[in-house]
C-alpha cells in the first residue's frame, strides 16, 4: 500500500525548446513532493486507457508534433475523470497543431511572437528574444499558484495568444506596437492561466522557452506551484 501519487511526464517535439532538459528541471521536485513519476517521449502513452485511469497528473512539454485520435481520447479521458494536466509555453500551449479538440481543451493556442527589429535579426531563436512584462491580475494575489508574486520582467519570447473566455486568467502580457509591425493598437494575452476541464484541472505558464526560462525564480515557483494545484 503507498500514499504515492503518479505523476506522467510527456516530452519531445520540437527541440528548440528543450523538452529534455526542461523537464528534467522539474522532476526531482515532482518526487520530492512525493510522486511516482514515469517519463514517455511520444503521447502513445495516452491510448493506454488501464494505466492513465491512475494518474493524478500529466506534465507535457510536447511543441507542434502530431496527436493520433486513440491518444487524445485518452488524454481527455483521463483530464475529465480528474487528472491534472499542466505544462508551460510550447510545449502545452502549441502541441499538437491538427487537433482542434486538443485546442479545445487547453483554451489558449500560440500564434506567433513578435521580433525583434528587421534590421536585428540574425536567422536564429534570438531573433523573437524581447523584454516584456508579466502582469499580474487582481485574482493572483489570493491564488495558490501566484500568490505573494508581483508583476515581473523577462527577455524571451513574448506568447501572442488566441484564448476564449473559460480560461481563469492569473497574468496576462501586453504587446506594444512597433512601427515595423502590422497592428496599430497594443494586444493584451493571457500569460498565465488554469482552466478546469469536467473533473480535472488544467494550468498553462508561457514563459518557459528554454531552461534559462525556467529557472527565472518567478517562473519556476509559479510553474512548481501549477503542477501541485492541477493534480489530482
């Protein structure tokens, strides 16, 4: 008999955003907080309806790549009868792009992030590297997941997000408007959100573009804190 809870991490995708090593950041607290945790690289792992009846939580750090019908279903079974699904930038909040149910679930979908100048670019990842605010909204300061954190700074991708109106909201970012791009009036996004899907708990960071990223204080705490309240 073990009071341990089960803990699913999911990881591959696009490299850039180092699924690796991001998710190794992360496992040792997962066990230091007393889970049992199983590491898949492909969300095959999802169609396995006898094994995902028992998990209490699912971190997936799974950019683009593609989602077969038998291993969403079983994703959103195991997310409505109550297992808690979290994950940060990329790698929940831009997978599996041919599946709008997917997109459903989530409530927030990447749809670009805006570089730097023209004349700055160089062809490679820093190229969308800008200075942004997270903003912290009124709810945050009561939530267990944000609580006692301020508004703060990063350099790194900024998330344009296409979001609905079921998403609890817990900070959001603003993008200014250049005069090299092509909107005319700033756009606010949900940085930081939770969601609760039938029974299960959903959480979304997207700050997270690589490990430097992640182990910002802010964002780590925020994300260590998301995975605690989305579980089981």
């Amino acid at each position: 008999m073990t009071d341990k809870k089960t803990a699913l991490v999911v990881r591959g995708g696009w490299d850039g955003h180092q699924p690796f090593e991001a998710t190794e950041l992360f496992i040792p607290f997962l066990k230091e907080n007393g889970y049992d945790v199983r590491v898949e690289e492909s969300p095959k792992v999802y169609a396995d309806s006898a094994y995902m009846s028992g998990v209490d939580l699912i971190v997936q750090c799974m950019t683009m790549s593609t989602i077969e019908k038998d291993e969403f279903e079983g994703l959103r079974t195991a997310v409505e009868n109550g297992t808690g699904l979290a994950g940060w930038h990329g790698g929940i909040a831009d997978s599996y792009r041919n599946n709008s149910d997917y997109l459903h679930m989530i409530g927030g979908q990447f749809a670009c992030h805006p570089g730097k100048h023209p004349d700055e670019r160089i062809g490679e990842q820093p190229d969308n590297y800008v200075p942004y605010t997270v903003n912290m909204v009124p709810a945050a300061a009561s939530h267990p997941i944000t609580q006692g954190i301020g508004d703060f700074e990063l350099v790194t991708e900024q998330y344009w997000v296409l979001s609905d109106d079921y998403i609890d909201v817990l900070a959001t970012t603003t993008q200014k408007v250049r005069e090299w791009d092509q909107w005319n009036r700033e756009v606010t996004s949900p940085a930081i959100w939770t969601r609760q899907w039938a029974e299960g708990r959903i959480f979304v960071c997207t700050p997270g573009h690589r490990v430097e990223i992640l182990q910002d204080s802010n964002v780590r705490t925020i994300i260590e804190r998301g995975m605690l309240w989305a579980s089981r």
